[in-house]
C-alpha cells in the first residue's frame, strides 16, 4: 500500500473524478481494512475468504413466476406472484439464459435451486405426469450447471398448481388416491435428488412444503397433521444416500385462502423433522408478523445438526419481495456467523416479484444476502459476545451501534472486483443492456 499522504488523496481524487476503478478499490479496502483491524480488532482479508466461501441457493422460479414447464394452469397453493414486467422466461432456454446473466453479475460460486414443475421433456419425448417423473428429466438442467460452473443443485417436489390438489390438499388428504399420487411424486424426487447429487459430487437439499390447509375454522385439526405425518412416513421409508440428500421440511403459518389452518405449522414441522432425523426449513415469510427467523435459529442450531432457511421479505403478509438488506436480513446473517453455523444453515432465497426486471430482482436479493453475510463477519462477535456476558450492556450498545457506520461497503466492493463481478451499481447498466437485447425481445 502506498503511505505516502499525497499519492492516497490523489488517488481519492481520481476515484471521485473518474468514478469507481480497481485502484481505488484497493486503496480504499487497504484503508477500511486498517481502520477494521485497527478499532474493532476484526480481520477483512479473513472475511472475504469466509464469504467467498460461502454458497447461496438461488431459486429458479423468480424468473418466470413460478410457472414452470410441466403445466399450463393458474399457480396455485395459497402463493401468488403480482406485477406484469415484461420479459418474463417462457421455456428453459431463456430461463437459463436470465439464470446465467445473474450469476455473472453476482460474486462467488452458488447453487441452484430447483422445482419438480421445471422437468424438461425432449422434443418427441413422451410427458409423464409429476409421480413419473425421473432424473432423465433434469438431465439439461445438469448440462447447464456444470457449464456455468454450479456448486450443485438443489431440488423440490412441486405440490401446487396440478389437478391432483384436490380441494387444495396433498400428503394430508383424507383421499388415499391423492395422498398416494403425492408420496410417489416425492419418491420419485428423492431419486432425481440423488442424481443431482452425484452429478456435482455435492448434496443435494431436498425440500418439502405442501400448502395443505383450510380457510375457515376446521373441525379436525389433528386428523389432516396425522394423515401428513403418515405420508412423510411412508416417503422417507424408501431407500436413499442420507449423506448425500438432505431432507428439508418447511413450514407455514398461512397462505391465500388458507388462513385459518395449515397442516404443515411451525410445531409440525419441528417436531416432525427432530424426531425422524431430517432438516426444518424456515421461511421468513411463515411466521406470526412480530416473531423473526434470525432469533429461531440458535434454538434450532442447539437441536439439529443442520438447517435450512428461505430467506424472503414478506411486506404485511408473506408477500415475497425482493430480499432487501433490511436489519432482520442482517440479523439471520449475523446468528449464521456468530454461532460458527456458516457450514450448517443452507440459505436458500424464496422470493417472486414479477413487478419488476426479473434479472434484477434475483442480483438484488442475490447480492444483498451476501453483503448481510459480509456484515455480520465484520463485526467483533467475540467481544460484543464478552460484553453482554459481563453484562457490560451500555458499552455494548456503544459498540453495536459504532460498528454500524464502518465503511463495510469498501469491503463489499473490493469483494466484488475480486471474484470478478461488477462493483457498485455497474451491474444495473449490464442488466438493462440484458433487458433491452434479449428480454423485451419476448412477447
Ligand atoms: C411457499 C413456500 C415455498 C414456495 C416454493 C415455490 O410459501 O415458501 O417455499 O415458495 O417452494
Ligand atoms: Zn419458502
């Protein structure tokens, strides 16, 4: 690093006058780096390999509403997508195009993560419905990740928007013929999970969520959670590598249509999944409007080796706007870095705003995962840990809020010019240049 004091302000200059360039990048990251380490004790260069380090699920279905492939009827399951943006992906090449584009304007290598509806039959290939679906069927979608470099795929079965919801229900339907068409939908996923992670040599999280529930006051609130419980049963008999698929079950307080009564609640879910060895899923999106996911993990860390999170924004209800780098977004970062969980919580984004460019809502919530991430490993955990145990709470506060104003975007950028992705707002003007060639090109 250069100290000499006339060269640094000439070379702030320049940053001001010419705009962002690597110079300044390093310049001014060798100054945050020296005011980190020098005030609060905390080591930016570990940080950034921590974060580097760090993958991030992102969700295939932000980029065409949650349609997919395998059916033309409305969504369905108590979730919806508002807002009409043009360009929405409309077959698997322009959603692995727009899936492409992001991961080029997002550091680091992450994974995907996909749904059963996103089954690509070849041309001439006979379509087989959701409980016949097989790991053939996901064969381009492997073609295309090991292309772009994927550290692997993740999967879901797809309960929602098929006839075979009857009266909105699935694994908890008091009709066996409806249950029975879901567990082998499920059966057949955990094969397709399997393939997915042999092929990246990685784990494959396999999440399941069913939107089963009533609208009004049921009658039976047991029978519908008991009928579900069976059909978990009787999937997870079925034979498979547990090292290599990892079991999610996600819950859900609510959804459209389904406000009184969710079979698959927050209890369900945790009890169910502690007591037969998978993974809970959180939502932030699934729960009562004042409780957070971030205060639930450590609770969750303290009784399961591993857990997953979708991380969302529900604005009023669980709305799925665009992950923001809003506080609680910053405290799920901080609870998966101060406990030491960063290779324990599967953080996944679930989110689906059709309101705006589609690219640009996944690199928005992309990026802004990431930059919580980074925030929370630039904090002094272990003193602020050692000041709230010898209860020194005004000091504390100080500290909590001093750590606030440090220059953690420097960081960012630096972060960003490293894993050769664009710094600052750089990547808006490649994705309207995206937008403008390729998807206002779809009608
Ligand atoms: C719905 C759940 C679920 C879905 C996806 C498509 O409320 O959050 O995760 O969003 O599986
Ligand atoms: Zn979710």
């Amino acid at each position: 690093m250069a100290n000499d004091f006339e060269e640094i302000v000439g070379s702030i200059k320049d940053y001001i006058q010419k705009g962002v360039n690597s110079a300044s990048i390093d310049i001014n990251y060798e100054v945050a780096k020296e005011l980190y380490q020098t005030r609060l004790g905390v080591d930016t260069d570990k940080a950034l390999k921590q974060l580097k380090d760090f993958s991030i699920s992102m969700h295939c279905w932000q980029g065409d509403d949650v349609v997919g492939f395998d059916q033309d009827g409305p969504l369905s399951g108590g979730i919806q997508t508002t807002g009409n943006y043009p360009g929405r992906a409309r077959n698997p090449e322009e959603l692995m195009a727009d899936i492409e584009k992001v991961f080029s304007l997002v550091p680091g290598k992450h994974r995907l993560n996909l749904h059963a509806c996103y089954a690509i039959f070849e041309e001439g290939e006979e379509r087989v419905d959701r409980d016949k679906i097989e790991p053939k069927h996901f064969k381009k979608w492997v073609e295309f990740g090991k292309r772009i470099g994927l550290k692997g795929i993740d999967f879901n079965p797809t309960i929602f928007s098929h006839k075979m919801m009857v009266d909105g229900l699935s694994l908890s339907s008091p009709k066996k013929e409806v249950r029975d068409f879901w567990i082998n939908h499920c059966k057949q996923c955990i094969k397709i999970s399997e393939y997915l992670a042999n092929e990246f040599n990685s784990h494959c999280e396999m999440n399941i969520w069913i939107p089963d529930g009533y609208k009004d006051v049921p009658a039976d609130r047991l029978g519908p959670r008991q009928r579900y419980a069976e059909s978990l049963d009787e999937i997870l008999s079925m034979d498979y590598d547990k090292s290599k698929v990892l079991i999610t079950l996600e819950s859900k307080v609510f959804g459209i249509g389904l406000e009184s009564y969710t079979a698959g609640s927050a209890e369900f879910t945790a009890g169910y999944a502690y007591k037969h060895n998978i993974l809970p899923l959180m939502d932030n999106g699934h729960y009562h409007p004042t409780e957070v996911v971030s205060d639930k993990i450590p609770s969750m860390l303290l009784f399961n080796d591993k857990l997953a999170l979708h991380v969302t924004r529900g604005v009023r209800w669980d709305s799925d706007h665009v992950v923001l780098l809003d506080d609680e977004t910053k405290e799920i970062a901080k609870e998966i870095v101060r406990n030491d969980a960063m290779d324990r919580v599967m953080v996944g984004l679930d989110y689906f705003d059709a309101s705006i460019n589609r690219v640009s809502a996944w690199t928005v919530g992309m990026r802004n995962f990431q930059k919580a991430m980074l925030y929370a490993l630039l904090s002094p955990n272990k003193k602020l840990k050692q000041l709230q145990d010898e209860s020194r709470f005004t000091e504390l506060m100080a500290l909590q809020e001093e750590v606030k104003t440090f220059p953690f975007g420097l960081v960012w950028d630096k972060f960003c010019q490293d894993n050769e992705a664009p710094v600052g707002t750089a990547w808006v003007d490649e994705m309207l240049a995206y937008e403008k060639e390729v998807q206002s090109k779809r009608s």
